[in-house]
C-alpha cells in the first residue's frame, strides 16, 4: 500500500514540475514566424519576471518541439530581444449575491407547498492591465 501511495505521489509531483511549450494564447507563449526545411524563426513572449537565460532555455525547447530534434540538437540564434508593456484583458467572475427562484404558495403558513430556491450568481467583469513582456525574435536549425 505505501509503494502505491509513493508511486501516486511521485507521479503527481513529478508532472506538476513539467513546463510544457505553451503556444501562444494571444499574450504568452510562441509563434512560428517563418518555417523552412531544417530552419524555423520562433516569436517568443513571456513574463517579465522570467529571465534571459530562463525564455532562451524556453524558446529552445519550442524549436526542438517544431525542428522534431532534440534539444541539444538545435542551434538557436537570437535576432532580437525586447522589453515591453501591453495592455491585457482581464477576465474575472464577481459574486451578486444569492437569487431566489420558484414560486410560493401564499397563506400556507407554515411554508408547507412552497417550491422557492435559492442559488448564487455570478457577474463576469473584465478589466484592463498592464502586463511587462519580453520577446525573443530567434531563428533556429537542426543539426
């Protein structure tokens, strides 16, 4: 029984560090450029708390990921490298309270027949913020 729970646990650990190649979701992530045989030029962008080193590490895997070679068989030449704000759109959902709904029998007294429900709601707001992003502009081939 503790193998099993030891196994589980590993496993779940073991995924939770896994930083998988995100492609771009219109603010993180990575796009394909230009794309030929053997070479590919990669836009880069992610958070700016994230370092240099961190993003190239990141980037190279996303090479490795479109060239089908391994990491460590991908030469990755930075063309650019930038810093920058972009306004973002923030989604977010904002409880209203609860709701009552059904209907109720009136003059029963003692609520005996009443079919009243309540259930919470929520509103979805959307708000703007300034997020600090870095780019790296590569271009990558296979060896």
């Amino acid at each position: 029984m503790k193998r099993i729970f030891f196994l589980l646990l590993s496993v779940g650990v073991l995924s939770g560090c896994q930083t998988a190649v995100r492609p771009y979701d219109g603010v993180l992530g990575y796009k394909v450029t230009a794309k030929a045989e053997g070479q590919v030029s990669i836009s880069y962008i992610d958070e700016d708390r994230r370092s240099w080193a961190d993003i190239k590490k990141r980037v190279s895997e996303a090479c490795a990921y479109e060239l089908k070679n391994p990491a460590d068989h991908v030469n990755v030449v930075v063309l650019a490298q930038e810093q920058f704000s972009q306004q973002v759109d923030m989604a977010f959902s904002m409880p209203m309270g609860p709701i009552a709904s059904g209907d109720q029998k009136s003059g029963s007294g003692s609520g005996l027949g009443s079919s009243m429900m309540t259930s919470s709601a929520n509103e979805m707001q959307s708000v703007l913020k300034d997020m600090k992003l870095k780019r790296l502009l590569v271009q990558c081939t296979g060896s």
